[in-house]
C-alpha cells in the first residue's frame, strides 16, 4: 500500500535545505512512500537537482504562501490561504494524501488542522501529545507540549480524556494513569486554572492520581501528564536544553579521559545521544482532528524529517485517527 504523506517543505528553521534533504531519504528508505513535497516550485525544484531521484515517489504540490514564526498564527492562516501548511491540510481533507506534515509554526499548523480537517466528535480543543518524554521514559506521554497556549480547565479535562485514548488505542494499556502538571503535588498548590481543572480531573472518572511535579515526567509517575500548552512548551525545552548540554558536558569530560577509554565511553555518549534527540520521534501528531496531521521541531534538521515522515506513514498504519474516533465515541457512552 502507497502511503501519501504531505510534506510543507517551506517550514521549519532549515527549510526548504533540510526537509527536501530529509523528504529524499525518507523515499529512499521507504519505497512504500509518497512524499508531496508542498511548496513554491521553483524553491523546490532549485533544490531537488542536488539528488538523484529517478524512481523515487515524490511530487511537488504548489503553494505560493508561507507562514513565518513571526506571524500571529489564527490572522495568518486565514489572510493566507494558500500558504503550505494549509495547502498540506487540504490535500488530507481531499483525499489526495494520507497524512500532513509541517515543522512550521505550531500555532497556525493547529488552526489550519481544524479549520480545513474539522474535530472529531468529542474533541472540542484538539491538541498536540508527546508520544515519550524525550526518551526519558516510555511509559508517559504529555499533552500538550505547545500547541494550546490559553487554556479553560474543562480544556485540559479534554486533553487527559484525549491522552487516556491515545494510551488505550495506540500504546494497549488499559487503565493509563492520569496527573496534571502543578508546581506542588498538593490540592492547594497551583494556580486559578490548574486548582478548577484538579476537580474536574477528580471527578472525571480517569484514573486521576492528582497534581504531579516536574520530575514526574522523566520518572514515568503517571502514564498522561496534562498541561497546558504554555508551560509544557517551558518544560519540553527546558528538557531539551538541560540534556544537550549535560551531553555536551560529557564530551568534554570525556575529552581528558585516558585514549584507550574513551571508545567505549564515546559510544556511550552516541546511545544516550539519540535516545534524547527529538529526531528520534520526528514529529507528533495532534489528537481531536478528523484528519493525521504532525507536527515537527522547528529546529528539525533532515534526519528529524525523515523519522517525521517514517512515523506518520506508522501512524497512517496503524489507523490513529479512526482508534481515537472510537475511543472518544467510547468515552461519550
């Protein structure tokens, strides 16, 4: 079975270099795949001459307009219709791909999903998940590392409902834990928000083990961690920038060590290095759309756009978006 993922080309902070570069490898390694690389043309086709790609499945689908990380993301989606991450959405809503694709901006990859794609009954604030937390751990996930940056309480309600069907349909667990990401692991602690979402939470009939901590996260307390998309965006690089330098640290250490130690302390390094590196996952999909979209890091370079694409066409697969169709028509019996 072809699998067709669109790919927006113009986003993301090395884009169009990184992503053509990634797309390619992506084709390369997956001969199941069909990558519509959407952008403008002449960008795409400029970059294409670089790589032999006489066999591989990709195709350029135009769009003239590009959405820059500057904008505010609901006016520029709607004052740009043809920009790539909304052309990426459509050609999922008419069927011409299986999946989009963006590591452009977060926000207006969000409202475009929705706008073009529409929600999945019972998902009235779809959101992004974080399908591990940077490889610390397998068994949480986090909802929303940035995506929803305003939230009501009933809103992080929905993201747990949200996350426990991620857990149940996608990762087979059957009674996924659930905590929301407080400052204090105490009812009292928190602010106005967290404080009205803790009793929804509690009476939500969820597993609802109450507030958890930030190292909550990378010791699997919970199996769902629900924020909002403000301070999980805080915390995911937080994260991020605290393992990249500690690793960074290493290597230096490492540099003064006897030579005939380091091989095997260096291939140490490489292991821990790519279990924390976010191109690992490539990208994340948002949950409570009727329509596979992902989301990558901003920062992605081809390596993370090619895992991208790898995981969408698994999450095509495994048919993610009907398994949390389901579950919420489950959670609404």
């Amino acid at each position: 079975m072809t699998i067709r993922i669109a790919l927006d080309v113009m986003g993301g902070d090395f884009a169009p270099v990184e992503t053509i570069a990634g797309a390619v490898a992506a084709a390369r390694q997956s001969p199941d795949l069909s990558v519509l690389l959407v952008g403008r043309p002449e960008v795409i086709q400029a970059e294409l001459v670089r790589y032999a790609t006489d066999g591989l499945a990709l195709a350029i689908a135009p769009a003239s307009e590009v959405i820059q990380f500057t904008e505010r993301p609901a006016l520029a989606v709607r004052q740009k219709p043809d920009a790539s991450i909304n052309v990426i959405h459509r050609l999922v809503r008419d069927g011409q791909a299986d999946a989009a694709l963006t590591l452009g901006h977060t926000g207006a990859a969000l409202i475009s999903a929705i706008l073009t794609l529409g929600r999945l009954p019972g998902a009235e604030r779809p959101a992004v998940i974080l399908p591990s937390i940077l490889g610390l751990n397998d068994a949480t996930v986090m909802i929303d590392p940035g995506s929803n940056v305003d939230c009501q309480p009933e809103h992080l309600l929905q993201f747990a409902e949200m996350g426990v069907v991620y857990m149940r349909q996608v990762r087979g667990m059957a009674e996924p834990t659930v905590g929301l990401l407080s400052n204090g692991a105490e009812d009292n602690k928190g602010n106005a928000q967290t404080r009205e979402a803790l009793g929804l939470l509690r009476a939500s009939g969820l597993r609802f083990v109450g507030n958890v901590e930030g190292h909550d996260l990378t010791y699997g307390t919970v199996n769902v961690v629900v924020v909002d998309g403000f301070a999980g965006n805080l915390v995911l690089k937080s994260l991020e920038g605290a393992l990249e330098r500690a690793l960074a640290l290493a290597a230096q250490e490492l540099a003064a060590l006897p030579a005939e130690t380091q091989p095997d302390i260096q291939a140490a390094l490489a292991r821990l290095h790519a279990r924390f590196d976010y191109a690992t996952y490539g990208a994340v999909p948002i949950l409570g759309v009727n329509g596979l979209s992902l989301i990558g890091h901003g920062r992605s370079r081809a390596p993370a756009v090619t895992n991208g694409l790898l995981n969408a066409a698994e999450a095509v697969e495994g048919g993610l978006v009907a398994a949390l169709a389901e579950g919420l028509r489950n959670r609404q019996t």
